[in-house]
C-alpha cells in the first residue's frame, strides 16, 4: 500500500509542477540557436514582453517531463514523442557554400567543379552531401571524399567561411552570412527532404504564453523564406 501512495505522490506532484508558472524552454539545435534565434531574441522580447524564457540546445528525441523542455524545433525526420502533433514551420532548403575566395580560386562554377573541391560535412547531419546530390540531381563518379568533418553546422560554417573549403547546409542558418557576403551559393539552393517542425508539450499547448511563443515562431521562420 504504502508502495502505491508513494507512486501516486509522485504522479500528483509531476502534475503539479507542470502547472506551476514558470518559464518557458524552447529546445533547438545549438546552429539554429547560433544563426538564427539568437540574432532574433531581441525581436521576441519585444513581441512578447512578458516572456520568461529559458534555452536547451538538443536536435535528438526529447521527454517533456523528464526534460522539462516546452516547445521544441525538430526536423521531421526525428521521431515525434507519444501525444504530440508536430506544428509545421517550414520546408528545409539546402544548398553548397563556401567564401567568395574559395569559389574564384577552385573555379567552383559548376556542381560537377566539386570533385576536385574540399567537400565540410557535419556529424549531425551526416546525410548532408548525399540529400544535395539526390534533390539536385548530382551525380559525382566517384562520389568525392570528404575532405573534414565537424561536430556541428556554425563549426562547418566557419569553416566555410574561413576557406577551408564547400559545405552543404540549410540555407536558413546561413543567410545572414550570404547577406553580408561572407559565404557564396553557387548554385542557389533547392528544397530538402525533411522540413522543420515544432512539438509543444501536451501540459502546456494552451497556455496563452506558450500560444505566443508558438505564434511567434511560426511567423518569424515563413516570414524568412518568403
């Protein structure tokens, strides 16, 4: 008996925290978190002013509970967590870029000028190079090596940007850097396989704050790619 009191405790007391005010976490990739919301949290706290927000950086499965995470950007290609309905952002375009020196000096003029380029990838996204060649219809024989691998895309992007070489990535953590011309796309950048989504914890999908988040969010990323 005491047993089953003390489970139903537990349930009653994880219950009572997730009603308890308090800030809200968005989980992101630490690129996304780098590019593109960081460059941004100023605007969302002036949109949102009463907004007590707290950060985790993650692109993995999640538990809300455990990790006490209340909206999350994912890709669609991540299993999505029992009672969630994932909120569509938007497509995921990808494309190769590399500093503007780097093109003029290797004569990257074509994708078929990749094979004697030296080809970023990134760990977390080691499908990168082959998702590219797929939607653009790039058929490199023999496929060229990867020249270096990094942990994340901003370490891939540096690299880039520092003329180490190509790199594929999305073009929505690179636009600041194609704005101001630190990086170069050759070849522009054509629709991905996977699109961004957002899960938004069960407990808290109606509280109004998490509605403005989620709000947010949503018109920030379609107002970029339009």
């Amino acid at each position: 008996m005491a047993e089953g009191l003390s489970v139903a405790f537990n349930l009653i007391q994880k219950t009572v925290d997730q009603l308890k005010p308090g800030p809200l976490t968005l989980s992101c990739s630490a690129s996304i978190m780098m590019y593109w919301l960081l460059p941004r949290l100023s605007k969302l706290k002036n949109a949102i002013p009463s907004l007590d927000l707290s950060f985790n950086t993650g692109h993995g499965e999640i538990d809300f509970t455990r990790d006490k995470i209340t909206v999350a950007i994912r890709l669609s290609s991540i299993p999505v967590p029992k009672g969630v309905t994932p909120v569509p952002l938007i497509e995921e375009w990808i494309g190769a870029v590399c500093s503007p020196e780097y093109m003029r000096t290797n004569r990257i003029e074509k994708p078929g000028d990749l094979a004697r380029a030296r080809l970023l990838a990134t760990n977390t996204r080691p499908s990168a190079w082959a998702d590219w060649y797929k939607a653009t219809s790039t058929v490199l024989e023999p496929p060229p090596d990867i020249a270096e691998s990094f942990d994340h895309f901003y370490l891939q992007i540096q690299a880039a940007k520092c003329g180490l070489g190509v790199a594929a990535v999305p073009r929505m953590l690179v636009r600041d850097e194609l704005d101001s011309a630190g990086l170069v796309a050759p070849f522009g950048f054509v629709p991905g396989p996977v699109h961004l989504v957002l899960w938004v914890a069960p407990h808290a999908e109606n509280q109004p704050k998490t509605v403005a988040l989620v709000e947010w969010l949503r018109n920030e990323l379609r107002e970029m790619e339009t």
